[in-house]
C-alpha cells in the first residue's frame, strides 16, 4: 500500500473550500477512541471523469466526486493525517455523567409516608429525560449509606439531579443528599442545605417570608398539653414538618378546642413531631412554580369543583383533583400573586426550581409553604401540569431543569461541563423559544419571564 504522504502529494489541488465528515473510529484504537469530526479546511480535488477511477488506479490518486469519497483505511489514515497542516481535529461533545438520586417506592410502601417516595414510572421517565440530554445516567435509592455512594463515585460524577426527600431525620432529611455533595465538592440541581432546612421547618419558612412582607396565616406549633394562644376557630393543624400532605385529613381543619386536641394528638402519634396549628384560610388554593427566571402557569384549586367539596388538599384530593384544576391567565391579579411567590422564592433562597402553595381570604393571598423539591412525575406532579398548559412536555421541563442548574454551577466550577452541555442548551433553548410568554416582572434587579398568555 502506498505512503500516505506520498497519496496526499498526488491530489491535484484547484481552489481552497471546505467541507467535513464524521470518521467512526474504531474502539480498540490506542490513541482515539471515539468518535471525532474532520474538518478540511482547505482540501479540495480536480474534478475528475468517474469512468477513469478503476480499482488498478486508486493506488495513485484519490479523486473526490459529487457521489462521493474514496476512503481508504480510517485507522491507518487517520494517524498519519494528524499532522497534515490543513486539517483539524475535533472531538465530538462528552457525555455529561449524571446521578439521580431520588427515593425508590418499593413494594409494599402503600402508606401515605411514603408518598414522596418516587415510583418506576416517575424513575423512568426522569432517567430517559436525563439521557437525552446526552448523559450517562446511574439512578441512586437514598438510603443510610448514601454518602459511601456519592464519595467512591466523586471523581466520575459531573452533576447530581437530586430529588430525594431523604431519610427519617425530619427537618433535616431533604438536606442529606445537598450536604454531602457540599463536602464532597460535587455539583447537584436544586437548593442548598440551608434552604431545605428552613423550607422543611414549616414554622421558621412563614417567619422567613413574612420578613419579606409576604401575608402568612398567624400560627402556634403545639404538642399534647400546650395551650391554645392568640388564634381564633376555625384552625388549620398540620405536622410542622412534613411535605406531599403527609399528616393532613380533612379533620385537620377543626372548630373547637376538643376537634384541636384530637388533631394535635394525632400529628404527635402519626409524625412524631409537633403540630403546626395555624388559622384556617378559607379561599381558593393556588400553586405557583418557578424554573430558573420562568414563572410558570399558576394552578387554582376551587375546592367547590371537586367531588365531595372538600376543604383541603389532602392525599386522596391530590389523587383526584386534577381534572378539576384551572390555570390562571395572566391578568393583573396572577401578576401580583407572582410577584409574592418571586419575593417568597428569593427570600427562601430556592434555586433552579420552587413550587408554592398559597390560599385566598378576604381579596389577599397568604403564604402556605414552599416545595423546594416539588415533584415531578411525568403526568400528575403540579410543576409537569403547569409546563403541560404552556407545551413544554415532561422531558423538556427536565432538560430545563438541569439547563438552569449548569449555568449556575458552571461558576463555581469551570471546565466542569465543558464540551458536554451543547445538546442540553440546544434542547433548553428549543423548549423555551417556541412557548408565548406574557410579559416580564423585576424583584431587586432579577427579572422573571412569565410562561403562557
């Protein structure tokens, strides 16, 4: 086989032009073992009578045609063509490494406290969504040994989608996975320790946001025995430190001292945990999401569409409700129920996406809580139903996700995500052009795009 060197010598060159192709390189390959792209900036050939291109002839010139290209052995060429003056290397983008860590919903796990725990639905879903934004996913069921798995994988991992609810340490168990990756330096979607914490204390977060001059409802945390302060009947109970509606009936909401006995004890049994008791708000419900500077459709829960009436959003109201929920267009009034939610998001200090509750009484909005791990099954989750209403579907909303996370964390690590996120901001971007947006609402200095008409 002839050189080479002496090959390239006889292409006949014309004019300078420019065209590429992807070579696929053999995986044993010592040297380049992936797929790379070949740019030939200035490599072009006489055109050439295809007639005259005969097997006795390719050992003397390679001609390239409008059909096509003559390729020789990729390998052999390849390595040699390294260090032609007139060609460029590139690899094609990286895989990004990721580990979802979330809470698997065994057999078994029929009780309302595992209501959180995600499902092989939501599991899948969440993995594929993952992988088409070019990652290698490995999907981690948080348990006590979690932080052996984050620390043996640290070196290979270059983001954790984190939405685990954690273990059984009450206000601190969503706050298990950030923290380890703080101290182990590994980058994760989501808030920070510190948030979760605050958010988890049902209490401390009304206190937070009313700071910022949000409404909340006047509240007292109480256990068995304590006395009843400065709030007036109907009461709303509820465990100070739970999520998903965990510890809520519709005889949380109670109308006399006997009815708060009854529910203050059961939160203790059930929860093991003091019982947030809070006036009742007697409006309609609203649920608000974010991701990133997104303000996404908001949910109103008119509590007289739903089949029984029911006061509350409890487990089996969640379980039902949806074909009953609403979405609000962006009137004056949804800009100002956005306006308290981005002052709530903020002040909380939630980041890469937040969803909270709120409910009407008399013509003002009140603050319920914050779900800074807000879930996101593919169908039934609140934040999947908002982007459903604007045509963001679920894998586009994971792909947004992450896309916000990267950008923030691609600050505090550079050169972390190089050359692997170009599939991911490509998708992120297409999700996000092509949906209406109404406008745009500012809170010291950030500004935020509403989703939706």
């Amino acid at each position: 086989m002839p050189s080479v060197r002496n090959i390239i010598r006889q292409i006949k060159i014309q004019k300078p032009h420019d065209c590429s192709f992807a070579l696929p390189i053999d995986s044993t390959d010592s040297l380049l073992n992936q797929r790379y792209q070949i740019s030939f900036r200035s490599f072009p050939v006489a055109p050439v009578n295809p007639e005259k291109i005969t097997q006795r002839r390719v050992n003397r010139t390679i001609e390239l045609t409008l059909m096509g290209m003559v390729l020789l052995n990729l390998n052999f060429l390849l390595h040699r063509l390294i260090k032609f003056s007139r060609i460029s290397i590139k690899p094609a983008m990286q895989k990004l490494n990721i580990v979802y860590t979330c809470n698997i919903r065994q057999p078994g796990m029929e009780d309302e406290r595992y209501g959180e725990f995600e499902s092989p639905a939501t599991i899948a879903a969440v993995a594929t969504a993952l992988e088409r934004i070019g990652a290698d996913v490995e999907v981690i069921d948080v348990g006590a040994d979690i932080y052996h798995q984050l620390e043996k994988r640290k070196h290979q991992i270059d983001l954790v989608f984190n939405n685990a609810e954690g273990l059984d340490e009450k206000e601190l168990r969503e706050a298990i996975v950030p923290f380890f990756c703080e101290h182990l330096g590994i980058p994760y979607t989501g808030s920070s320790p510190k948030t979760f914490i605050n958010k988890m204390d049902k209490a401390t977060a009304k206190r937070i946001v009313a700071s910022e001059g949000v409404p909340t409802a006047k509240f007292q945390l109480m256990v068995p025995g304590d006395q009843l302060k400065d709030l007036t009947f109907p009461l709303m109970v509820k465990p100070y430190s739970e999520g998903t509606s965990i510890g809520i009936s519709q005889k949380s909401k109670v109308h006399n001292e006997a009815e708060l006995t009854a529910a203050i004890a059961a939160v203790y049994s059930q929860c093991d945990q003091a019982a947030l008791v809070e006036e009742f708000l007697p409006g309609t419900e609203y649920t608000i999401g974010l991701i990133g500077n997104y303000v996404l459709p908001i949910l109103e829960i008119n509590f007289a569409n739903i089949p029984g009436h029911p006061q509350l959003r409890d487990p089996h109201v969640k379980h039902i409700e949806n074909p009953y929920i609403s979405h609000l267009a962006w009137t004056d009034q949804a800009k100002s129920f956005a306006k308290l939610a981005i002052a709530a998001h903020e002040v909380l200090e939630a980041r890469d996406y937040n969803r909270m509750d709120f409910r009407m009484r008399d013509g003002q909005l009140y603050f319920l809580e914050a779900n800074v791990i807000p879930g996101i099954h593919p169908t039934d989750a609140d934040l999947t139903n908002m982007c459903r209403h604007v045509d963001i579907v679920h894998q586009d909303m994971v792909a947004l996700i992450v896309d916000r996370a990267v950008k923030r964390l691609a600050l505090r690590y550079p050169g972390r995500f190089h050359d692997k996120t170009q599939l991911l901001e490509d998708l992120a971007d297409s999700a996000i052009n092509k949906v209406e947006k109404a406008g745009f609402l500012t809170h010291q200095g950030r500004m935020y795009t509403l989703l939706g008409k």
